[in-house]
C-alpha cells in the first residue's frame, strides 16, 4: 500500500511516498518559503516525478507535534483535504518520533530529538537505538536547556542530538563532552522517516480517522498566553 507522507512542524518541509518497505521519492526543502505556499506543490511535483496519481496512495502519514503552532497545521490541513473524498486513514506520528527515526545511530545509542520551545525550553523526547530503529523510552515533553544538559552528560555514552532547536542552542551544545550533532542531512525531521512506523501502525489497526486527528502542542501558543493575561 502506497503511502503518502508529509511534515511542516519545522522550519523544513518534506513529502514522501512509499510504502513501509521501499522510499519510492521525497522532495525535502529548507529555504525561506512559506509552508502553506509550498506544501501541494510540493506534493504535485512528487507525484509527477515517480509517475504515481493521487488514486494510487492507500493512506496518509503526518506530523501532529510538538513543534511550530502554525507549520503543524499546514500539513495537518493538507492531508485532511486530500482525505476528504476518498476517507483514507492517517498515522499522526510525533514530530520528534518522525526526527529521531531519520538518526543512523549506534546499537544502544541514546537518541535525543529538541525542537524549540521559545525562551529557555526544548521539546524532547528520549529514544534508544535497537536493532534498526529507536526504540521510544518516555513521552513527549518540554525540558529547560539545564535539565537537557544533565541528561545528556549523564548518559553512559555519546548521544545523538538533533532538531531545530540545535540552531539555537548549538555553542551550549558543543561545549557538552557526551552530545553529538546530526550531521545536516539528518538534523531536522523527514517525511520519508514516517513511512516504516506508519505501516506499522496500520497493520496494528492504529490509524486514525483523518476528521479527528490534531495537533499535539503541549504548551500554549504565546498568543494564547498573552490572551489570557489581559482577561485577567
């Protein structure tokens, strides 16, 4: 089954389209355009260029969060209209899940994904390298760049560090003897990452209908916050 896969919750955007076992193309950007100017053509290009129609793709793969407010819901939106008249099924994975699955770590290799939180935060999640792919050993969460630095220089052995939040906080992390940078290839997330968990999910009836699906921010938006201040 043809899968179609897409991620905007950063500053990169990147279609896909496979299914589980075999990458069949994916186009990957990270310039200064706007995601909602360059999702579907992204996505027509791809289409055009692996000699696949829309009617060929079985189900859908996003990133549903964390990471940015409105990138998320580029995607999100666009393959909620590409479901629309067909009523395929999604895999809504985690953005850092969709980032720690691109890594070509080490057996046993801690892989630690941080996409930008604003002020002093990261989200993050940890991930162990087993076999061919991490293997997930916590949720989704919001950490201070403190708490990430003992976390990092307590592990028993190097860990793989990537995610956009590495732009920002990459001085701090250098300085840190146990951390080691993806290389740029690898640093932020991919769609094509998405394509094996995404098969697995639906042969584990783990989809979702593509109506209900949403994203998963953990904070609020500053907007939100400010909001909320003046009602008070």
């Amino acid at each position: 089954m043809l899968i179609l896969a897409a991620d905007t919750s950063t500053r990169a955007a990147s279609v896909a389209v496979g299914d589980g076992e075999k990458l069949y193309g994916e186009i990957y950007t990270d310039i200064k355009l706007k995601h909602s100017e360059r999702l579907m053509l992204l996505v027509d290009d791809l289409l055009k260029n692996i000699g696949v129609g829309i009617g060929d793709i079985g189900m859908y793969a996003v990133t549903v969060g964390p990471g940015s407010f409105t990138g998320l819901r580029i995607a999100m939106a666009a393959v909620k209209g590409l479901c629309q008249s067909s009523g395929l099924p999604v895999a809504g994975i985690s953005s850092l899940e969709c980032c720690a699955l691109g890594q070509n770590a080490s057996e046993g290799q801690y892989i630690i994904p941080i996409l930008d939180a604003q002020r002093s935060d990261v989200y993050t999640a940890l991930f162990r390298m087993e076999g061919a792919r991490p293997l997930r050993l916590e949720e989704d969460r919001i950490m201070s760049i403190s708490e990430l630095e003992e976390r990092v220089m307590g592990a028993e052995m190097p860990c793989v560090v990537c995610g956009d939040a590495v732009f920002r906080f990459r001085e701090t992390l250098e300085s840190w003897d146990n951390a080691l940078i993806a290389p740029p290839a690898r640093l932020l997330p991919h769609a094509s990452a998405m394509l094996g968990t995404a098969e697995r999910m639906r042969s584990e009836g783990r989809l979702s209908d593509p109506m209900s699906i949403a994203p998963v921010y953990l904070r609020r938006s500053q907007a939100e916050a400010d909001l909320e201040k003046k009602q008070c």
